[in-house]
C-alpha cells in the first residue's frame, strides 16, 4: 500500500499549485481521500476530502472557494487545485485513503512541502 503526495514547492502570494496524491496497493475506488496539513509548531488539520464513489467533496472554511479536489479513479490519482494562496497556507501536507469498510482502514502518504512567500 502506497500513497504519494507530491507538487508542492514555494510560491509567492496569490500564486497556485497543484497538489497530486497517487495511489497504489489497494481498491482506490472504495476509499475517501483527505488532505491534511501541518504548519510548524501547529496540530494537523483537514483540508479537504473527497468521498468513494459520488465524488462529494468537502472543505476546510480556511480553504472554500480557493482550494478544489478532485479524483481520477481510472489512475488511482487525486487533485488538490490550490490557488489564491496565502501565507497561512505554508504547511507539509499529507494524503490520506479511508475505506469505506467497517472499521474502516486508514493510509497515510508522506507529505509535499507548500510555501508561500509573502
């Protein structure tokens, strides 16, 4: 079982990145995928997620109207489209696959690096 996350870098304000997480390992389709983050010196926090097969998608209030998630089940692939950033933005963040399954199972990718730069 394999999450990837990557696409972050450095960014200046009101720039964009776009954040991947790749699957592999496991049924992608029957499970929600999350994207949390963690600023130095602060508590990891959810951004954003995406459910299994209708697609729903959800957002941190931090992020509504300036983040979109999406998912491509057909490359085990999800989008985190990040634009108007702004410095509180600045955060390692993380992928996350919870099945739909009771209990359900949990997965972790390692984390991207966003920066932005006022």
């Amino acid at each position: 079982v394999q999450l990837q996350a990557f696409g972050g870098g450095l960014v200046q304000v009101g720039g964009s990145l776009r954040l991947s997480c790749v699957a592999s390992g496991f049924r992608f389709d029957d499970y929600a995928i999350g994207w949390f983050r963690q600023a130095p010196g602060k508590e990891r926090e959810g951004v954003s997620c995406i459910s299994t097969h209708d697609g729903s998608a959800y957002y941190a209030d931090s992020v509504k109207g300036r983040f979109t998630i999406s998912r491509d089940n057909a490359k085990n692939t999800v989008h985190l489209q990040m634009n108007s950033l702004k410095p509180e933005d600045t955060a390692v963040y993380y992928c996350n696959a919870v099945s739909d399954s009771r209990p359900p199972l949990f997965y972790w990718g390692q984390g991207t690096q966003v920066t932005v730069s006022a």
